[in-house]
C-alpha cells in the first residue's frame, strides 16, 4: 500500500503535528504510567484499524521494556490475566472514549471505575491520550499511512 499523500511533509502538516505533538509531550511527561500510555495508544489503533500507530507504538513499547505477551493481548485485554485493575481501567475508558459514535460515549461506571486507580493529573492525561492518539489514528487512515517500516524511536 502507498500513502495517498505523504501527510508529514506538508507544511500545513508539520505545523498540525507540532501542536499534536506538543500536547503528546505534556501527557508523556505525565505521572501517567508509561506502559498504561503505550497500551491505550495500541488499544485505539486496533479499534481504528491504524496500522501505521499499531506498528509505531507495538514497536516503542517493545523498546521500552514491554513483554510480547502484553502487547499481543491487548485486543483481548478482558481476557488476559497480565493487566493490572489500573491498565484495565484505562482500556476500558480508551475503548468508550475511541467508539464514540457506537454507544451513549463514556459511561458513569466506566469513569468511576478509571477515577478508582487515576488522580486527577493522570485522569486528564489519559483523556489527553485518547485524544491524541485518536487524532493520529485519523490523519494516518484518512491518508493510508503504510505501516511496517518504522523504527523504534524514530520520531522522538
């Protein structure tokens, strides 16, 4: 597959993807757990079926320490005993938060339940994830990005 446009090499592009990166820089340097922000990146590029941010952040989070196994679950993640309650919690809420248009939006108990393990700083962060990376999602599937080629660390 080839991209319909190399969308990072305009300048209305880069100047779009600086913002967005700005505000991924804010919720990186967050007390948000590392792990729980690599796996909400990969969990809403399932749903979105962003190939391009599935191999990038499968990629880093291998990089970063994360075990194959937790990676390749993360579809699965009700399932799988390898998440803690937290990393549940913030599945949950990345999956109600990503399929917005398939339901009533996030619910009251789905919220309650990530407010039980996340402070108010790291509630707003993981909102700011799933914003974020939700964004990514579309500009990358809207211009069919390829994916495969990535390398981990290559933009940061």
């Amino acid at each position: 597959m080839s991209a319909r446009i190399n969308f990072y090499e305009s300048d209305v592009a880069m100047k779009v993807a600086k913002y967005i990166n700005s505000a991924g820089k804010a919720i990186a340097d967050s007390s948000l757990p590392a792990a729980t922000q690599e796996l909400v990146k990969i969990r809403a590029s399932q749903i979105n079926g962003c190939g391009y941010c599935l191999d990038m952040h499968s990629k880093d989070a291998a990089a970063a320490g994360e075990t194959q196994q937790r990676i390749n679950l993360v579809a699965a993640w009700r399932e799988a005993t390898v998440y803690t309650d937290a990393e549940r919690a913030a599945l949950e809420l990345t999956e109600e938060g990503t399929r917005l248009a398939d339901g009533a939006g996030v619910s009251d108990e789905t919220w309650a339940n990530a407010a039980k393990h996340f402070d108010e700083e790291q509630l707003a962060a993981l909102v700011g994830m799933i914003a974020v990376i939700n964004t990514y999602n579309r500009l990358n599937v809207i211009t069919q990005q390829p994916a495969g080629d990535y390398q981990p660390g290559q933009f940061g």
